[in-house]
C-alpha cells in the first residue's frame, strides 16, 4: 500500500488574507465593502445597520488575483449564519438595533484533481 501526504498545492481550508467582505440588502442594493480579511482568513467588526435583510458574501478585491476561496462561517453578534437554500448568507436586523459584530471567514476552496 503506498500513502502520500497532501501537499500545499492540493491543500484545502486554509485560510485566504486580503478578501473583501461585502455587505448588501437585497434585493438589488448596491454591496458595500466592508472590510477584508486578515492573515486567519477572518473578517470580525461592528458594522452600522438599519432594519432589514442583509446578505454577506466574499469577492476578490479589483486588480488582485486570488486562489479559488469560499465563504466558511458566518456570524452575526455570535449567532452562526448558515447559507441558505442559494448558497447565500443572509440574515434580519430589527428595528432599534443600530451595529451588529459580523464575523465572516474565507477558506480556500477544494480543487477537485482528475486521475
């Protein structure tokens, strides 16, 4: 029987830096960049809100290229945000409610290699 080890190249979950975050309320607003993440792959920060539906997602930012990445977590004030049936996390803000801590994690994406 003969056992490899992975190697970087074919490594997944790990952690991607410099990944914008975007916040936007659907549907059709505009998406705000909000921040990026660091060396851990994580975004964590009050963001201000008003009431409504927010969706977060992850883009590589303009004139950078990136490795092929996911979006890992999510969390709104400690609560995990799981994707929906679209593969897109969203989540409600109350009225009075003002600033959420968003925590968002971006992880490389597996790559599938053919045989």
């Amino acid at each position: 029987m003969l056992l490899s080890a992975a190697t970087p190249a074919l490594a997944q979950n790990n952690p991607i830096p410099n990944i914008d975050i975007l916040l936007q309320k659907p549907p059709g607003g505009s998406a705000l960049v909000v921040g990026e993440t660091g060396r851990d792959g994580w975004f964590r920060d009050p963001i201000p809100v008003e009431a409504g539906e927010y969706q977060v997602a992850a883009a590589c930012p303009p004139r950078r290229q990136c490795p092929a990445f996911r979006m890992a977590e999510v969390l709104v004030n400690g609560r995990v945000i799981g994707p929906d049936a679209r593969g897109r996390f969203v989540f409600l803000v109350g009225s009075g409610i003002g600033q959420v801590r968003l925590e968002a994690r971006v992880l490389s994406q597996p790559v599938s290699i053919p045989r």
